[in-house]
C-alpha cells in the first residue's frame, strides 16, 4: 500500500485547526515540526510549545482525495490561499523501524558498545548493549546520551546499585546492568519509557536485576550511583530530591546540560556534591562528582 503525504507550512494558521481538519479527513499520523531554525530545547515545567515558523504533516493512504482536503482547508479556517504545502507519494514500509537503518554499531568508552539486533561486535572484552528505543528516547546517538555512557564505562559498577532518574528508552539501566551493576531502578514520568526500558532489559537479559516505575516514592536512598541524564531546569528543581538517593561517597552523573547552564546547575549541588571538571560535546556538558 502506499501513502501520501500532506505537508504545510503554517505561518499565521492555528496548529489546532489545520491538525482537526487533517484528521477529519482520515490523517494516520499528524506531526509538528520546525519549518525555521528555533529548536525548543527548554520547555518550562507543564508547557508544550511550539516553534515560531511550524510546519504541519499529515499522512494519508492513497485513497484519500487530497483536493478535498485543501477545499476543506480553505473553509474551515476562511482564508483564500493555503501557505506553501506539497504533496508526496510514499511507498510502503515499516515507519516505527526506518530509524534502524541508520543504526550502527557505537562504541562509548573502552569497551562499552551498543547495537541493533543484527550487528555482531569481535572485540573481545566488548560489553554490548541490544537496543531497541521503540518510543521512548534515547539510542546512544545524542551527545548527552554519550556522554554518560562513557562515564559508566569507566566506573567499577560490579554489584552496585544503580538509579537511573529519567531512563528513557532504558539505554544507561541497561549499560550499567550489563557493566555489572548489582541493581538499577529506572525512573521516568513516561509510561513508554517504562515499557521501552523494561523491554531492552529483558533482551539483553538483565530483566531481573531492573525495577523500572513511574513512582519517586518507591525509591529509596542507598544508591551508591545516580545517572540523570535529563535537562538543566528539572535537574535544579530536582538537587534535593536527586543527592537524597545517593549515599555519601556515591557518585553522580548530570546531563543534558548545556555550556551556559552549567554554573547554576553546579550551584544548586554545591552543598551536597563535589564536582570534577566538566565533560563537554559541544554545546552540551557533563557535569560528574561524588556526595560530600
């Protein structure tokens, strides 16, 4: 079967409007993206904004007359002229796995790798890591990601316990785990996130050392190493919360950072962590300390 695809720019039309009208007329998928160059890389705590410049896709099957969907177009939000749209035909395909075939094997650290499925790694001393996101964030591709992969991968994890504070697709439970964690517990506020986690754990085998939940309450404060690879804003509101997991002498990992957030994120640890010298892939940091 194949599909076609509606794709709009914006400008001054309702978001909410154009995505009503698309899927009246049978839209599969709806998705915004940024037709200028403002990413969204902060959003305060509740907001879900979008950019100044949107553009709109919709996917149709072949069936849908298009024609009528400008038609309806036009009345619905009573203008005269559509901004600048196109059409196009897609061929058929397993859209969720179209990401895979961009996927390579990655190492982070010395011997720390993570792979699709079908990859094989020779190194001998490699610890591999299975992947598959589904929809959950994270592959190991985002310098964020990496940067606190290599940081697992030059810890002495054997029989520690691990909390991973906003796990995503599970990438940093699982690598821990398979470094040699004793136990993690993966949090995260996305339902599937827990599902992404839980699934990558039991591919790779370490399904029963993880307790992935949505619920801050279950967790406790005897870990001995916390990773929180989220953003700048959630890790200052979170300082208290996050150093009341780790035990005194554990160590911590911050991410998501960036250059210019860095000294009031440290600052809201200061009392509590003793930070080494960031880590950086540009624009993004790493910041790594142990609790006073």
């Amino acid at each position: 079967m194949e599909w076609r695809q509606f794709v709009m720019n914006l400008g001054s039309l309702s978001p909410d409007q154009v995505e009503e009208v698309l899927l009246r007329h049978g839209a599969q998928a709806v998705t915004f993206t940024d037709a200028g160059d403002n990413p969204v890389l902060e959003p305060a705590p509740g907001e879900t904004p979008l950019w100044d410049d949107v553009r709109i896709t919709g996917l149709f099957s072949s069936s849908v007359d298009l024609d009528l969907l400008r038609e309806d177009l036009l009345k619905s939000l009573s203008v005269t002229r559509l901004p600048d749209h196109s059409l196009e035909t897609l061929p058929d395909r397993v859209w969720e796995r179209e990401w895979l075939k961009d996927f390579r094997p990655m190492r982070f650290g010395r011997r720390l790798w993570v792979c699709p499925g079908e990859f094989d790694v020779v190194e001998e001393d490699a610890v591999v890591v299975r992947l598959d996101p589904g929809l959950a964030f994270g592959t190991g591709t985002h310098p964020t990601t990496a940067l606190c992969l290599e940081w697992l991968d030059g810890l002495d994890l054997r029989g520690k316990r691990v909390l991973d504070y906003g796990c995503g697709s599970g990438i940093l439970s699982v690598a821990s785990l398979m470094l040699g964690a004793g136990s993690v517990s993966a949090l995260d506020i996305d339902p599937q996130a827990i599902t992404a986690t839980r699934q990558n754990a039991e591919r790779n085998g370490v399904g029963e050392r993880l307790a992935a939940t949505m619920d801050a309450a279950s967790l406790d404060a005897s870990y001995d190493v916390v990773v929180a690879n989220i953003l700048a804003t959630p890790l200052k509101h979170e300082a208290g919360t996050i150093c009341g997991h780790l035990v005194h002498g554990g160590e911590i990992a911050l991410s998501g950072i960036m250059e210019h957030q860095v000294a009031a994120v440290a600052a809201a640890y200061r009392e509590q962590v003793e930070f080494e010298a960031p880590a950086m892939k540009a624009p993004w940091v790493r910041l790594t300390g142990k609790r006073i």
